[in-house]
C-alpha cells in the first residue's frame, strides 16, 4: 500500500509542478512504474449510437494512424460499449480473445495492428455534459495479461488522475 500512497501523492505533486503540455505523459509513466503497460489513451469522448467517438485523445507510444483506424472500427468495440454501461469499474480484457469468434473481423485486425492485445479500460462520465472521461491502458502482447491485482490499481488510481488533470489545468492555464 505504500506504493500505492506514494504514487497518488507524485500524482498530485505533479498536477501543482509540471506544466500542462507535459502532465499526462508524467502521470502514464509513473502508474507505468506500479502496472506495466505499452500503449495508452487517455481522453474524452461522446457515445454516439455505434459506439464511443474520442475527441483528440492524449496517446502515448502509439501511432496517430490508430486513432484513423479506430474510427472505422469503433462500432464493433464492445470493449468501449462495456466501459461506458459500467462507469468507474476498470475492465480487465484479453482482447485478442475478447474478439476471438465474433463477427467483428475489423475490430480484431485493430486490436492486432495496434498492438491492443490486452487492456484495462476505466470510464467516468460528465453527467451535465454527456462527456465521457477514459483512461484505457494496453498490453502489446496476447499472452501477458494484466492482473486482478495490476486491475484493481488502476480502479483506483484512475479517478485521481483524472482529478489530478483537472487541477493540472486549472493552475496552469
């Protein structure tokens, strides 16, 4: 747990010192330290009737190409569809199993393209806008999956990041 306590407080110390062009990456690499991961996305986004459409999402080690890509398969993710029906719970998939046998042959060369082999996915809404917050974290290969326990972090991190954010910006804008 005291890792755990320490990271909430690099995450608020950095909110109030990194400036704000520079934070999300800041905080994607210091949970990197307690919950390995490859690929992650951390943005806002609308659920229009096929699924979740992001709006200028902050990635990190990932192409800009995939997030064209996505666009063309967002309404076979099921994964985005779960996240948004179960606001502040952390899903923990195998996507390349998740996928497996379902009639969604784009969204599996997506997954296997972009390296989106594993992933947790948290989401929280904006009840007065309709504005999705999410934070999705990915795994570049199909068997190494994340933890119940490397899950239940993110869980709890994930809201404080996006806190964290909104401070971040506040102080520096």
């Amino acid at each position: 747990m005291d890792r755990f306590n320490s990271l909430l407080l690099e995450i608020y110390h950095a909110a109030r010192e990194v400036p704000l062009a520079d934070f999300q990456d800041v905080v994607l690499n210091r949970l990197r330290s307690v919950v390995p991961f490859d690929i992650a996305k951390w943005g806002i986004s609308v659920a229009d009737g096929g699924g979740v459409v992001f709006h200028e999402p902050h990635v990190q080690n990932e192409s800009p190409e995939a997030s064209q890509h996505y666009v063309e398969v967002h309404a076979q993710d099921g994964a985005a569809r779960y996240a948004i029906s179960h606001f502040g719970e952390t899903a923990n998939y195998s996507l390349h199993d998740y996928y497996a046998g379902l009639d969604s042959a784009a969204i599996r060369d997506y997954v296997h393209r972009w390296r989106h082999e594993q992933a947790l996915i948290t989401a929280f809404n904006y009840p007065a806008t309709g504005l999705i917050r999410s934070l999705s974290l990915y795994g570049a290969f199909d068997r190494r999956p994340f933890t119940e326990r490397q899950r239940r972090i993110v869980q709890a991190v994930v809201p404080h990041a996006f806190e964290a954010l909104a401070l971040n910006r506040s102080l520096h804008l």
